[in-house]
C-alpha cells in the first residue's frame, strides 16, 4: 500500500477531528446555535467514518495515488449515496409449507437481524421458489451492510450472487454492478472489467448518480479521460437532492477534470 | 427505536407468554451437564467443555420428518455462526446409529456441528424433551435462555441467537408440533 494515500487519508481524518473540535469550541462561545453544531457535527462524522472505513479498506499492495484518491472519494459518495432498498412487507412469502411465519407474522425486520442470521437465511432459502423473488433483496441488503463495514470480499461475493439471480430486478442489479465495478477498480486496478460492469449498471439506470460517478472516476484516474470524466460528473450534478458532502466532493472533481488535470 | 419496537413485540407475542403451553422448566436454570459419545466414534463431548460458547442443542432423529425439513436451516445457521462463539450440538434420539449416519450423510453434514449419540436417553431426559424436533440455546454462563418446540428454520434460529449475544433471554417457542418414536 502506498504510504502516501495512508498518510493523506490520516491526515483527512486529522483534520475532520480539528473541525469537530472546532464546532464545539464554536458552539461554546455562541457563535452558531446548536441545531446548527448538530448538524455540522454530523456531517463532520459522516465524512470521517467514511475516511475510517477507506483506511480499512485500503488493500496490502501498494495502491497507486489515483485508486487511492478514489477509494476517498467515492466511499464519501457511496455512503451518502446508500441506495435505500426497501424490503417491503413480507421477507418469507406466502403459500409455501415451510415454517415461516417466524418473526412478526411473517414479517422480518433487516435493522434487527445479524449478518450471520442474513447469511444463515440466505443460504437455506436459496432452492426455495416460494422467495426466489424476495431473496435477492435480502442479499443486496446484506451485501451493503458488509459494503459500509468495508468487508468488501464478502460484499462481492453477494452483489455477484444477486447479479447472477435470474429472479433479481433492475433496482437492486443496477447498484450491485455499480458497486462491483468500484470494488474491481480500486482493489484489483482492473480498469477494462470495471469500465464494462460500470456500463452494464447505466444500461438499466442511466441516471444513477453513484455509477456515474464512479466510472468518471475510473476514466479519469484509470483511463486518463479527464473530458469525458468531467461529463459524467455534470450528469451526477444534475441530480437532486445529493448530500452536501458529495456535491462538494463532486464539484472538485468536476473543476480538476475540467481543467484537464490528471488524477491523484 | 423502530426496529427494536418491531423485535420486542414479535418476541413478547413469540416467546413464553401462553399460559396454555407447558413451559420448559429449564429455562433461566443451568444446562443438564451431560457428556454423550461423538457419533464418529472418536471420543466424548461434554456441555461443560462447551461453557463460554453460546451452544444450541437439537435433538434430532432420522425417522422424523421436521428434522429432515429443518436440517439444511441448521446447518446454514451453524456455519453462519461459527466464528462468532456459537456452537451447535445434534443429539440423535433413540435413533440406531447407522440410521443416523445414513440420513446425515443424505441431507450433509456441517462440519462446524459436533453430532452425538445419546445412550439411554440420559440427555433427553435431562433436557426434558417430549419428542423431536426440539432445539435449545444455551447462554455462554451454561444457563438455558431459549428453546424452540418443532421444526425450527434459520429464521428462528438466528434471531434467537442473536438475542442471547445480545444478553437476551428469548424463552420457549413452539413452531409446531414433535415427534415421538414410531413403534
């Protein structure tokens, strides 16, 4: 791993600690009410758990400056971003002679479960044709919670279960590609595979502000296209009702590759 | 707040609230301390050697339909929970071995699962079992928090799990009915 995108990203965090430090100082001598403080304390430990889980997820080899520079960036996107599957009503269908009406009357709540217990349910539910079509959003969900605890081998081998589910819909392949491309692109360098799965996701969702901006990354620091990066970063402007955090992040990106700067 | 409201209504109207059930009186008390033959014949386990896990003890046979339904939620469950100090122990009741044998090796085994024999039933009737399936959990101090009556799924069995890591004590389900031997 290079040295230097650990010591930038600690550095980043250093800095995130100062800021909160700062609001509360801040809030102290009344400068700002603290409704305001709340909620720049927030947005400060967002972007610092997101440096936190780009430092653990950072892999052993050396990390060229430009992956490096992305696993920040688009862990920032990514976690605000979170692609919000609802997993409505009843996990365990109806009309199957299995026991299962388990928790709640046949309902389950994901929020209160383990990853093991997802797991557990997963792989004995996987032949069942009485939830092939519910299954799929289970593992997705799944598959996220270990994306944000940047348990990305066992987040891949998810998002690849479900891309491969002939019962899975658009909502939750399109994102599971997205997601893989990321993970091909800033833990393997494979620009070609990540650029591929990356277009695969837009074709069913041409709009998704994270794929896009994960493959303006990738032409940028991999390809070394800036002009089209910049392109893919305007369309994910475009989109309402992104996180602050990520509008700045992507603003930067936007002026850098307008400008025809190289990435890193 | 609203997920944890969701998991306390479906253990209060789940779990050991129905007057009308006989509630195990093993709960809340120590697991019975038995030590039953390994079903490879390659020595003994004892439930003592077991304190500090979370051990969930399912009593199982092969002449028993719901153990045959429940057997693939087990071993996914099992093996889901392996790294996480959560042992399982399948108790063959008054099963012949080679029976035993032969249906595990038809629905698979776990290889995270420690299978036992249970010679004169000592450990059935020291858990009190009325027939098969039965399945209980075991608190890492050695004191029975959980027990489900029936076919369990791995719905069942990782939500109960996950209440006793979190400190919980879930109590007795009964998810349907059990089976004694046929003559």
């Amino acid at each position: 791993m290079s040295e230097g995108v650990r010591v930038k990203l600690e550095e980043q965090g250093s800095q995130i600690r100062r800021d909160i430090a700062e609001v509360d100082d801040q809030a102290r001598a009344g400068e700002f009410d603290e409704t305001t403080a709340r909620r720049l304390r927030e947005t400060y430990r967002s972007e610092l758990e997101a440096v936190d889980a780009a430092l653990a997820g950072l892999p052993s080899e050396d990390v060229p400056p430009a992956r490096g520079r992305m696993v920040v960036g688009t862990v920032i996107l990514v976690v605000g971003l979170a692609v919000s599957v609802v997993v409505a009503g009843s996990m365990l269908g109806d009309g199957t002679n299995r026991n299962l009406e388990g928790v709640a009357g046949g309902e389950l709540d994901l929020d209160s479960v383990s990853n093991e217990t997802m797991e557990a349910v997963i792989e004995s539910y996987r032949d069942d044709p009485a939830v092939a079509t519910q299954l799929p959003l289970m593992e997705f969900r799944l598959a996220e919670r270990y994306f944000e605890e940047a348990a990305y081998d066992k987040a891949f081998g998810h998002y690849r279960s479900v891309i491969e589910n002939a019962e899975s819909t658009g909502e939750v392949v399109a994102p599971a590609l997205a997601r893989v491309g990321w993970i091909v692109w800033v833990l393997n360098g494979e620009t070609d595979l990540a650029l591929e799965t990356l277009d695969r996701s837009l074709d069913i969702e041409p709009a998704d502000p994270e794929a896009l901006y994960v493959k303006g990354q990738i032409l940028w620091c991999g390809a070394g296209d800036p002009v089209t990066a910049a392109t893919l970063f305007e369309q994910v402007l475009d989109t309402s009702g992104l996180p602050d955090e990520v509008v700045a992040q992507v603003e930067v990106d936007l002026e850098l590759t307008s400008a025809g700067e190289s990435c890193g | 707040m609203a997920a944890a409201l969701v998991v306390a209504v479906a253990f209060a109207t789940r779990f050991g609230t129905d007057p009308s059930l006989s509630g195990s009186p093993l709960l809340d008390q120590p697991a019975p301390d038995v030590t039953l033959p390994l079903l490879d014949g390659t020595g003994d386990l004892s439930l003592a050697e077991l304190e500090g896990q979370v051990v969930v003890v399912n009593f199982f046979a092969s002449w028993c339909l719901q153990c045959r339904f429940e057997h693939d939620d087990l071993v996914a469950t099992a093996e889901a929970f392996a790294d996480r100090g959560v042992t399982f122990v399948q108790v063959a009741y008054e099963d012949d071995p080679e029976d035993t044998i032969r249906f595990l090796n038809e629905l698979g085994l776990s290889p995270v699962t420690r299978y036992v024999t249970d010679p004169g039933s000592r450990a059935a009737i020291g858990f009190g079992i009325r027939g098969v399936p039965e399945t209980f959990f075991i608190d890492p101090a050695g004191v029975v928090r959980g027990k489900i009556q029936g076919e369990s799924d791995a719905v069942l069995l990782g939500s109960t799990i996950d209440a006793i890591l979190a400190g919980q004590a879930p109590g007795e389900y009964v998810a349907g009915e059990v089976q004694g031997r046929p003559d």
